[in-house]
C-alpha cells in the first residue's frame, strides 16, 4: 500500500493513504454501509431544493463549513483503514507492503520517519478524549428529536464527531504500528518534485498544464529558493497551491486527494495569515507604547526589566566559561 506525505507548507504536511479498492456490497459490515447512506444522503440534500425553507440545503451549507474547520491532520490520518489482526498479521510476516511516498526535494528523508512519528502520536490522547466526550454528549440530544419535520441534527453531528475521532485514533494506531515494524518504505517521487515545481513556478493550473515539465535543475533551484525563505527554519512558507491540488491527484489516478489537499492548503494559509496578522499586531502595540527610539521593552519598570538582564548575564557568562574550558583540537591530539 502507499502512503503520500505530502509537504503544505515547510512545517506541516498532510498524510493520504492510498485507497486500492472499494469493498463489494456483500463485503461490507454494517458500519460501511451506515457510512454510505449517510453520505449518500447528504449529497441528495446539497441538491434538494423542494424542502420547506430550503433547510436541507441550509443544513448542509453549514455543515459542510464545520467540516472544513476540522484539522486536515485528521481527515488525513482517516484515510488510513483501521489495523485489523488480519493486517497486523500481515505487517508482522512481512507479506504487505508499504512505502510513502513524498517530493524529495521538497522534504529531506530523514525529516520523514519524524513527521510520521508526530502524526501518528502526538494527538492520540486528544483523539480518544473528545471520541468519549462526543458520546457522553449524545444522550443530552435527545429532546430535538420532539423538533418536527427537521431530524435530530445535534445527535447526529455528535454521532459524525464520534465516527471522526475514532477513525482518526485508528488510523494514527495503524501509522504507529508500521513505525514500529520500520514502515512505510521511503520512496522519494521525482513526479511530486515536478508537480510541487511547477505549482511554485507557475501561477494558475491552465498555465501549468500548457507548460513543459519542469526539469531536475529547475526542481532544485526552486527547493533552495523556498529553503532561503524560511530563514534558516525560522519561518513558515507555503510550498503547496491550493489549484495544484488537482493536478497531483491527477497524476497519481487519485481523485480523493484533490479535497484533502485543498483542505490543508486552505488551512495553513489562514494559519500563516493569522499569525503574520498577530506579528503586526504586535508591532503596531511595540510602536505606540515605547518612546522615541525606545522599544516596548526599554519602555518597562526597571524592577521588571533588571532580572531579566541579571539572567541574561548569568547565561553569557556561562557560556564564555564553557568555551575558555573546552579544550582544543590539539590539545585533544
């Protein structure tokens, strides 16, 4: 099976598992099929313009602004099918197969086992908590019910939440499985290094298909460019377009991809707009606040400011003394 780490920006990514094959309809279990209708019915309600107040439609407006405010890290680690003993079994013998699949020159392999291990750990116990808080919520949902004509909405979006957290869990238990066993495989992709390439290099999806493939020296050259931008790993900057999306979906035949990976690039970019937003918040606050050619911090009570110097001192001293005791190369020799 393959795995895509998938570089948003050059601190986050998002992981997609590759689905191989839908099951059969006598090869699903009742959850399959309760997940089916429901999404079945949805997409009918999108559509539904006969209902009274056009409150299906309303509905799912709505509904489908909360999915999107979910982090794509989740929907990400969704996509991982639940670790089964059949599976578990396989992955112990060695006959199933993973390897994951990134831009190699957009994400350094030895960055890639880290990036694993922090997806699959790092918010388990969230996962678990809100999963039990979402079903401990269920039952005080039970007077909407007595609402006519529209069903039970909050009950069933606790129900979804549920579904979404355990599914996350499962996926990130099945990520940290593989680890375990020194899987996936890296397999860096030189058709991802052309696809991240060409949606830094050109500015809207029509332009990108009409051009040449970007080569192996362009890749490069681009890569470094993003690297001088984040100032030595200080900053984070977008290395993923929104309409590129497609394309990379495209390229791998898989149409599933397209959403998540407009979903994280929409994501980051608002996180990243509201943090420069923030900075300049800050800046602005700095300006008005400290005196001419001072700084906010000149502009503090010198009962403030003095044990902050005092320790700043400590530590430079410090410093300087474990520098002078180190000894030398020839010392050493």
């Amino acid at each position: 099976m393959r795995l895509f780490l998938l570089p948003v920006s050059t601190r986050r990514s998002l992981i997609y598992c590759e689905k191989l094959h839908d099951k059969a309809a006598s090869e699903r279990g009742y959850l399959d099929k309760l997940t089916n209708k429901a999404s079945e019915t949805w997409v009918a309600w999108e559509s539904d313009a006969k209902a009274p107040l056009n409150w299906k439609k309303r509905v799912t407006h709505m509904g489908n602004q909360a999915l999107n405010r979910i982090p794509f890290e989740e929907w990400g680690l969704k996509t991982l099918p639940a670790l089964t003993p059949r599976r578990k079994l396989a992955i112990t013998e060695g006959t199933e197969k993973w390897q994951v699949i990134y831009p190699g020159q957009y994400l350094h392999k030895e960055r890639v086992p880290e990036i694993l291990k922090q997806l699959a750990k790092e918010k388990q116990g969230m996962y678990r908590s809100k999963m039990l808080w979402s079903i401990v919520a269920m039952p005080f949902t039970a007077p909407f019910a007595l609402i006519p004509v529209i069903p039970n909405l909050p009950f069933f979006y606790f129900v979804y939440r549920a579904y979404s957290y355990w599914k996350a869990l499962a996926g990130s238990k099945h990520l940290e499985f593989l680890l375990q066993h020194n899987l996936p495989t890296p397999n860096p992709s030189t058709e991802l290094d052309e696809a991240y390439t060409a949606g830094l290099m050109y500015p809207t999806r029509d332009i990108s298909r009409a051009a040449p493939t970007p080569t192996k020296e362009q890749s490069e050259k681009v890569a470094d460019v993003v690297e001088s931008l984040t100032n030595g790993g200080k900053e984070d900057v977008m290395v993923l377009q929104r309409w590129n999306g497609k394309l990379i979906a495209e390229q791998f035949h898989l149409p599933d991809m397209e959403v998540e990976i407009e979903r994280a690039v929409e994501q980051v970019e608002q996180s990243i707009k509201a943090r420069d937003k923030l900075v300049e918040e800050k800046l602005e606050l700095e300006k008005a606040t400290a005196g001419p050619g001072q700084t906010a911090k000149d502009a503090l009570p010198r009962h403030i400011t003095q044990p902050l110097e005092e320790a700043e001192k400590r530590i430079h001293e410090a410093a300087e003394k474990i520098s002078h005791e180190k000894p030398s190369k020839d010392e050493k020799a």
